[in-house]
C-alpha cells in the first residue's frame, strides 16, 4: 500500500556579513543550528549588489526523520525556501529571499545528504552586521508499505 508523508524540517542559521578588509567583498559566516541539522555555505561570498549570489551548500537531516524501521530507505523531494534577517531590519521584509533552488541527490544517495545550489536575487553585499538566516525544509517522502 502506496503511502505519503510529509516531514517539516527547520534548519535556523546564525550568519554574519563582514567586509573583507574594504574590498567591497563579503565574508558569509554561518553557525549551524544543531538542533534541527546542518547548513553550509562557502566561506566567501562576493558582493551582490548588482546581479544574484550563487552558493553551493549541504544540507543534512537527522537519519530518523529520513528513515522507516528496519533502516528503510524512503524516496524523498524536497523543497527549500528562505529569507533573510539582519540585525538592522529585524522585521526582514527588505531583506525577503526569493531564490531560484535546485536540489539533487549526492552521489552517494545518501537521503541525509543533499547538495543545494542557491540562486540568491537578495542583495547580500548591501548589509552588514548579525542576522538570521532562516531555511524550511519541507520533505515529502514516497514509500511502498507493501
């Protein structure tokens, strides 16, 4: 018998957008939250003030959010959306995320492990100081109980 479920996964990040030095390029700092999972992006992230930031990172869920009994493997999609705090808008409305995200599997198909390209049309280099990164993974997860 053909089942779906759904998981709702948060991942929160505490980030951090530095000058490097007056170069005009940001340094992107994250600190995962290990309650809900892990989220990493690349240490250097250029100022984008003026066309869209790519960044390539991993994603990482609990195995018993992913798994069934018996260490059942479940087929899973996900979805990833997300906007973006800072400490001088602490309402984030100007700094609202809308991203064009791609998700795929890593080689391994390890289902705790997704490598996530993120198309960021927020301007990042345009804000500095603490903010507060805030993705929801929603997983649908397919499976056959039969």
């Amino acid at each position: 018998m053909a089942q779906n479920i759904e998981y709702n996964i948060y991942a929160r990040i505490m980030a951090q957008l530095e000058n490097i030095s007056g170069t005009g390029d940001y340094n992107y700092r994250v600190v995962p939250d290990d309650i809900y999972g892990e989220f990493k992006m690349p240490e250097e992230v250029p100022k984008g003030q003026d066309h869209p930031v790519l960044c390539v990172g991993e994603f990482r869920t609990s195995s018993s959010l992913m798994r069934r009994r018996n260490d059942f493997e479940i087929p899973v999609s996900y979805e990833i959306w997300g906007y973006i705090r800072d400490s001088k808008d602490p309402m984030g409305a100007a700094l609202k995320l809308e991203s064009d995200i791609r998700i795929a599997i890593a080689g391994d198909e390890d289902l705790n492990h997704l490598v996530t390209e993120m198309d960021f049309e927020t301007s990042l280099g345009a804000h500095e100081g603490l903010g507060i990164v805030l993705f929801v993974v929603r997983a649908t997860a397919n499976y056959d109980t039969a």
